[in-house]
C-alpha cells in the first residue's frame, strides 16, 4: 500500500506513542499489564476464535477503507462466535503495520473495529503492534455459553431443516460492484448502495441467540447445529453434513437473495453468488422442523428453511420448479487456496 | 526468506491439507467449529494476550530455526500468562504464510510450540492460516486465575524487595553469540551452548507461581506487584515504577548474571546485556522483604532480591562497591521504534 508524504505516519511518532492512541480505544481498567483480566460467569465456557488479515489478500483500498477493514474484521470474529451459541467478551487485535502507514489509517481502523464491536457492548481489551512489510490485522475473539447451549457442527440429524438467517450473495455481489463498477450500470443507486455496504459492513447475527433462547429450554441441550456463512452458504452446508455424517437437498427457490437481485442477475448467476460468494456472515442452522419455522417468523426479512437434511453424504441442489436442473453442490469453489 | 525447490511447499497442498497436518498437533475434541471451546474453572478470571511475530523483524533463519521460532513464539505468551500470576488454557494461532514456505518449516514450527507448550499441559485450541508476502506468526494466550491472585504491575510499594526469579542478559548474549560467532572465541564451548540456549528455548516461569501461593495465604489478595522481563530487566522496574507511583534503586552486583560471563565480559558490558538485552522471560517482582528472601531461597540458582521500592519516580542503579558509578536507569534502550 503507498501513501503520499503528508501524513504523520507510524514511523514518526514511535510505537510507545502509537499504543498510547489505540489505548483511547480500549477500556481504560484493562491496560498496562502483561496481559488482560475478564470476568467469566460461572457455569459458562469459554469460546475462543481467532483470524489473520493481510493486506493485498484479504482487504485493498480499491474496496475496503481502513474504517471497514476494521469492522469486516470485529465482524468475522464476533459471527464466529455468534455461530458457536456464544455472547462474545472482548477481542485483542495483533497489529503489524509497515513504517509508512499513515497514523490516520490505524486510528480509523480502530474506530472501524470499536463501531461494530459496541453494538454488542465487546471492548478490545489487548493486543501487540510490531513492524512488518506487510500490514496484518490478528484478530482473536472471546466469548462464553452455558456448555448444553453450544452449537457445534457435528449433530445435524436426518429430518432436521436447515435455516438461513438471512439472504446470501449480497456481500459478493458488493464486492463485485467495487471492482467493476460497470456490472451494476443497469442496477438502480438504492440497490448498488444496500449491496456494496452489505460487504462493507456486515452485521454478525448474535441477535439470533436470544430467540433460540426463547424457544428453547434452557435445562435440555439445544438440538440445533449449524456455524456461520463466512466461506459461503455451499460450504456451510457442506461442512455441517460432512462433520455430522449427513446429507443435505437445498431447494434452491427458498434461499434468500438480495431484493436487488430481482432485475438484475440471471438466476443461475444469483445463486452462485448465494452459494459460493461467501462473507455474509448469516448463520446456517440445522434443527427439527417446528421450531425451524418459529425461528424463521420470529427472525423475518430474509431468514428462510431452504433444506432437509438426509441420509447420505450428497448435498444436492434441487429446483421444485424444474427451471434449474439438480446439482450436487461441492466445496471446490469455496476454497481458498496457497497460489 | 528463500528456500530450495525441493521440499514440499505449502501451495502444493493448498488450505485445507495443510489444515489436516496442523490439526494432529490439537486436541482432537477441539477441532472443527467456528470457535474452540474451552472449560474454565468457577471463580477464575481469564486472563488473554496476544503476540505478534513477523519474518526478518522477531526472527531470522540466521538465529532460528522454525522449532525455535514456535518454541520462542509459545514462551513468549506463557511468560506473560505467567507474570500475571495465572495458569494457561490454550493457545490460538494464527499463521500467514508465503505459498514457497516448506510443508515441513510449518510442522517443525508446530513441534516448537508443542514441544514448549506440553511441560505446562497447554493445547493449541485453534487458528488460522492465510496466505501472505511475509511469513507472519500471530499467538493469543489464554490462561485464568483466582482475582485476589492476580499481579499486576501497578501495586509496588515503597520498601518492597525487587526480585527477579533467574539470570538476565543469557538470551541476548546468546543471540549475539549467533550474529557474530567472532565474539566468542575466548568462550568455553559449554558456555557458548547454554548461551545460544537460552536464547532459542527459554523457560516461561510457570514453575513459580505455586511458591508464590504456598508462601501466601489463599485468602487475602497477594502482596506482589510484576511482571516478566522479556523486554528488558531495565523496561520491567521501570513499568512498574511508573505503573505504581514509586521509584527504585538497584544494587548492580546483586543482578544475577549466567555464570558464562564471569571471565568473558567487562563488568559495565555484562550488566548492559542483563538490563537492556531482554528476552530471559524472568519475572521480576516487588513484595514485601521477608517473603521475598522466602522465594529467592526456594526458587535457588539465579534468583535474587537486587533492590528496593523507594519514593519517586527514578530508577537509580546503585553499586555498594563504588566499582561502577551511580546511575538512571531509562527506557531509551529497551524501546523497538519504527523505522
């Protein structure tokens, strides 16, 4: 990343300095020692995640400010812990920066991460800044559950449905708008604009835990299973039927897309941002299916049953309306690989 | 970093091969959620911190191997555990790798880890590996403790002992010793070797945190004040101090110092390696002086009480012996700056 020569940049002002800015951002009881204190409620476990950002590979200033990398960032950490059934406690944030970084850039990454972390009333409590030719963002969040109220991956059961929390293929399709701008000539302001801040700020679905809460007592362990969207809706789906021995049919009119989708895609073209987009950060959920359809009522706008899980270990897309014949949906686009 | 075209390298396997390798180096019930789980004990805090490593700034093929590195990186997160008086849960790590980086560099990284993480039963409970232009190693630690055991840096008192629980200036004569093999040609080979030892395995001082709790009773909070020494004996008395309030005066022959500099340094050299070297991972401590003779007996070889809690704000380095003249001891060495 280059900067022009105006701004005070990291290398000026020293770290001691530096962490005595991003310290505004942190709660002033958790700072100065070797490390930081939270409190844990009894009975509770703890849930840890963590993820690793570079600079040129996960975020780019063609489409990401600093501001939204910070918040995409407190965003894929807090849905990682929204997806295991967990309130989230605090996150510490690993910062290696080169040199040159503008001052300006750090404080508005900062500000990007404690924007979409208070919402859920989650300081950064910690964390390290170190020198490096690339700018590296190191993420770990924590958070806690009740043991019998953790969702894991592995007990998808055969009859269970399978729920999204919300639409996919929005962040995709952003991402897309930002870096060919050209696709969207055709595509109305509104519309552009709700896709292109649904990849720039995407919300994490802790607001789902409380109505699983609700719906379910609390002394028997929940029957759900499910993790969040972050790789994509295909490899979610994927993922949760093979950690649980399973298979999966999506029908594929029932998975939620974008309003601004309508118009504008060819439906096989829609589904595959759906599918395959991945960084919508919604919540795939496997449980039995009447409170499946309590959940997607409670929930509203774009929460859908979209599948059944069966016997088997095929994940198949199926069309009611014949328009798109049966697919058997694979991991293969949803992969990042080292090349 | 540069590697032959022989070995394995990570972007012939992609993700989620590499995945499966780092897998066999966790607990096998931790794996494959959104977020590891990890059970706390009723009553504890949880206490996190998180290092960042990078590729040619914290380490180099020059000094260390990639089993050194992930030793080095998993001392460095246990010592700060340590020197909050807590026991470690786990560790995450998150890991951006260069797609040339050999399959086994990254395994022998994971051996590093484990091998130092096993002594003190702490798993790797979770990360991330991504792609990146430099090789980049991001550790978060997590540990708990009772809350009236808890040290933190900010609680010296005026006439409390400083103790420091080994040796300083080992690891960063051992480094030295790496850099410019020329400087010790006068040493004996054994010492040479603990040396260079020091600094590629050190020891988080887990092992004296149940002195500490032997020495006081469980129920009123502990009378320390610390933290560990990894920039610096100098950087440690000095935080503290400021943390507290309070000034002190070490008394320079009492710093202990590896037996290896005896006949090898002038006294002045010795004692800067011991203050501004860093990285021994020792924890130093301010108590009261009865108990901190207690600890330095019971924790033997390198242990030492080396000064005093005063009022004010300076750090003076006293010798009784009137060899070395009297003087402040700052931070200005111990500081990394970025440029």
């Amino acid at each position: 990343m280059q900067y022009p020569g105006g701004p005070v940049q990291v290398q000026d002002i020293g770290e001691q300095k530096l962490l005595q800015i991003l310290q505004r951002f942190c709660p002033p009881e958790i700072i100065g020692d070797d490390a930081a204190v939270l409190l844990t409620e009894p009975g509770k476990s703890l849930v840890v995640t963590t993820d690793v950002l570079v600079d040129n590979v996960h975020f780019s200033e063609v489409t990401t400010s600093p501001h939204d990398v910070g918040w995409r960032a407190a965003a894929a950490n807090l849905s990682d812990i929204a997806a295991m059934g967990a309130w989230p406690l605090g996150i510490t944030v690993g910062l290696a920066l080169t040199g040159n970084v503008p001052v300006s850039w750090v404080e508005q990454l900062y500000e990007g991460m404690t924007e979409c972390l208070q919402k859920y009333n989650t300081p950064i409590v910690g964390g390290d800044v170190v020198r490096s030719p690339v700018i590296t963002v190191a993420i770990s969040a924590f958070g806690q559950a009740y043991p019998g109220r953790i969702i894991r991956r592995n007990q998808a059961k055969v009859g269970d449905a399978i729920v999204v929390t919300g639409v996919h293929g929005a962040s995709a399709a952003g991402l897309e708008l930002l870096l060919h701008p050209e696709i969207g000539e055709n595509l109305p302001h509104s519309d552009r604009t709700a896709l292109i801040h649904a990849h720039q700020r995407p919300q994490p679905r802790l607001d789902v835990l409380p109505i699983l809460w609700e719906i379910f007592d609390s002394h028997s362990p929940l029957p759900i299973s499910g993790m969040d969207s972050s790789d994509g809706l295909a490899d979610a789906v994927v993922q949760i039927c093979r950690a649980s021995g399973v298979g999966a049919v999506l029908e594929s009119p029932q998975i939620s897309l974008p309003t601004a989708f309508d118009h504008w895609l060819p439906k096989q073209q829609a589904l595959e941002y759906a599918l395959y987009g991945g960084e919508d950060f919604e919540l795939v959920l496997c449980l039995p299916k009447e409170p499946a359809h309590v959940i997607v009522q409670n929930l509203g706008k774009g929460a859908a049953v979209i599948g059944t899980i069966i016997e088997g270990s095929t994940v198949l897309l199926h069309d009611q309306n014949g328009k798109i014949p049966d697919q058997v949906v694979t991991l293969n686009r949803g992969f990042q690989h080292f090349s």
